[in-house]
C-alpha cells in the first residue's frame, strides 16, 4: 500500500512538474501573474483526447497539445503587448474563453478513453514485464518530465534564453539589445503556457479521462511548487532551478496525498491546498527577510 501511495505522488508530481515548470517562466522570470494556466491545462487534455479518439497517435498528440498551448499563451501575450491589456486581466480573459475552447474541442464537459484506445503508456508496455510493470507509467512520465526540463534548462542558455531572463529583470537592456521586449515576453508566456498543455496532454493519457474544469487550481498548484522548488532545493548548489521546482511539486503532492491518506475528506482537499499555499508564502517570505537581513549586517 504505501509503495502504491509513493509511486502515484511520483507519477503526478512529475506530470504537475511539467505545468510548474511552465508557471515559473510566467511568474519568476517574467513577473506576469498568469492565470490562463488554469485554461491551458485542460486545453491539452482537450487536444490529446480529441486525437487519441481519432486513433492519432499518442506522442504527436502531446506535440499537438504543447503546440495548442503555445498558441493560448502567445494569445494572452498579443493581449497584452499589443492591446495594452493589463496582465492580470489577460490572463482571466484566456481562462475563460478556453473553458468554451476546450468544451467545443471535445463536445462534452467530461469524457474518457475507450480502453482500445493507444496511449504513450500501452505502447510502451512491452519495455516493461514482471515487477517493473508497476513502475511502467512512472519511468514513461518521468523520461518526458527529465526532457521537458532539458529542453527547458538548454532554452535558457541560448541567446532568446538570455533576452527572455532579461525581459523579466531589466526590459532597458533586451532594448539596447535591439531586441522588442513585448515580443520576447510573448514567446516566454507561448513556452509557458506550452508546457503547461504538454502536462494536460500526459494527464489526459495517464488518468484516460477529460473534465473541462480540471484545470481549476493548477495555478496555485504551480505557484506552490515553484516556491518551495526556490526556497528549499536552491541551497543545494548542483541542483537546477527546474528540478528544484519539479522536486517542490513531488513535496507538494507528497503533502496533499498524507492527508488524503490520513484522513482527510475530499471535500477538504480545497481548504488543505489553500493552507498548504499559505505555510509556503510565509515560510518563503521569512526566508527572504532573514536574508534582506544578513545581508544588511
């Protein structure tokens, strides 16, 4: 029972690692408080349900979900750079109109896979056999986790890498670089909300289910992930940001899960996530004035 209960925080934690990855772009680097989140995870579960109905196959349909959420988050970029919309307001904008989005894409507020139906997960079956069949979803999740934050970490060290950090940090800077800073804060939300839909797409493959408003939370979610990946896991100097905040999202389902376990009623969940968030802004925000602290001595 417990190695079950470790093995399901692993695999959502790593899925819910992708979507945070993706929720630290827009609120770290860019400091854009990007709702739209809460849209584009479902949108990619909306995406990969619809073609893995229609026998698609499983892997282009994640590409096809990262590439619907590209386009969602570039959307709530246009809002904002070109049509002088605030931020926060850009973002509720693109959750709401995907919630009618992702209903149209799949005709229904909930649906689930047939059993027939090809997933990342039935087709590499055959790579797994005896006891390490139950740890066949995991390593899968977990391979498309490591590469997301690859992809990412090889991004970040490009030059558009370099002008994104920029963009969130010193906007002067990308411009004396005669580079349009608009324009790079709406790729950085198109990576962004891309990887988010990367996640919804492996969700919709892991769990065979869609439910429109299954993306209610992710934004929290992702927060919380991101603070405890940059608060707990940068000490540790080998350590990447973007595993840090992977790591932040397997503790903070790790949390979620204990209590669910322990006996908490599902009712509650909302409330646990609610005070979970709120340690983790306190313990964050006293971490950051014992810093301003010493460094002031």
């Amino acid at each position: 029972m417990a190695e079950l209960l470790i093995i399901g925080i692993l695999e959502q934690g790593f899925i819910y690692g992708i979507m945070a990855m993706g929720v630290y772009i827009t609120y770290t680097i860019l400091d854009f408080p990007d709702l739209s989140v809460d849209g584009t995870f479902p949108l990619g579960t909306a995406v990969c349900m619809l073609l893995l109905r229609n026998s698609f196959n499983p892997w282009l349909a994640l590409l096809a979900s990262l590439a619907a959420g590209g386009i969602a988050g570039a959307f709530t970029g246009f809002l904002n750079v070109k049509l002088g919309i605030r931020n926060l307001l850009c973002g509720i904008l693109t959750m709401t109109a995907l919630y009618s989005v992702n209903y149209g894409i799949v005709g229904q507020a909930t649906d689930f896979l047939s059993n027939d139906a090809a997933t990342i997960f039935s087709q590499t079956d055959f790579l797994f056999g005896g006891h390490m069949e139950l740890y066949a979803k995991l390593a899968v999740i977990a391979v498309i986790a490591v590469a997301a934050k690859f992809a990412l970490d090889w991004y970040m060290r490009t030059k558009s890498g370099f002008l994104l950090r920029s963009a969130g940090d010193n906007e002067r800077l990308v411009i004396t670089l005669a580079k349009n800073p608009g324009t790079i804060k709406i790729i950085g939300l198109s990576i962004s909300n891309g990887l988010v839909a990367l996640a919804g797409g492996v969700y919709c493959q892991y769990s065979r289910a869609f439910n429109v408003g299954g993306g209610t939370g992710t934004v929290v979610m992702g927060l919380a992930a991101v603070i405890i990946g940059t608060t707990v896991f940068r000490k540790i100097k080998f350590l990447r940001i973007t595993t840090g905040v992977i790591f932040g999202m397997i503790v903070y389902k790790a949390c979620i899960s204990i209590a669910i376990a322990a006996g908490l009623e599902s009712q509650n969940t909302n409330l646990m996530i609610t005070i979970l968030f709120i340690a983790t802004l306190v313990i964050n925000e006293f971490v950051t004035k014992k810093k301003s602290g010493v460094a002031r001595r």
